[in-house]
C-alpha cells in the first residue's frame, strides 16, 4: 500500500509540474508576443508587491488564476505604454506646433 501511494504521490507531482510548466510556456508566449529584449525580461522578472512580491513568471506558474492575473498584468502594462507613447507624441506635435507659431526669440518653455 506504501508503495502505491508512493507511486501516485509521483504521478501528482508530476502532473503538477507539466502543469506549472505548460502555464509557464502559455505565459511566455502571450509576453514575447508583445514585448522583447529589455522589457521582455524586466515584466517578465520583476517582483511586484500587488502580487504578492512574485513575478508575473511566478504567479501565472502558480496557478490557472494565477496564469488570468498575470495576463491582466500584461494587458495593463501594454495598455500604459500605448498611453505614454500616444501622450509623448501629442506632446512632440504641441512642441512643434509652437515653434512654428511663435516669434523665433519667445523661449518655449514646457
């Protein structure tokens, strides 16, 4: 009986880890669809207190809701970089628009 328990002891185990990895890989897949190099790594392996001190990594590894928390994670990082690129844009044209429209000695100042 010790021995069968033993065995299905390690068939749990193991199906946990194909599991964790299979999220892991899933995870991975929707980040580098979206991200790379530099950003790739620093969403990827910084920990963050909203999440327990763990990494996205860790927490969608974690768990299937782990795995939904860490893809929100992911959508509202990309959503804030659109924003700041759409801001920093908006904010170049405005720079550019007073350049031309102002006299050449009126400091711009912003």
């Amino acid at each position: 009986m010790a021995m069968q328990a033993q065995g299905r002891r390690e068939k749990q185990l193991e199906e946990a880890d194909r599991n964790r990895q299979s999220r892991h890989d899933r995870f991975c897949v929707d980040a580098e669809k979206e991200l790379n190099g530099f950003d790739l790594s620093t969403f990827l392996y910084t920990k963050r207190a909203d999440m327990q001190d763990m990494t996205p990594l860790e927490l969608a590894e974690d768990s299937e809701v782990g795995l939904a928390s860490a893809r929100e994670a992911l959508s509202a990082f990309l959503w804030q970089r659109r924003r700041d690129a759409e801001k920093a844009e908006y904010q170049d044209k405005i720079a550019e628009l007073a350049k031309e429209r102002l006299p050449p000695r009126t400091p711009v100042r912003f």
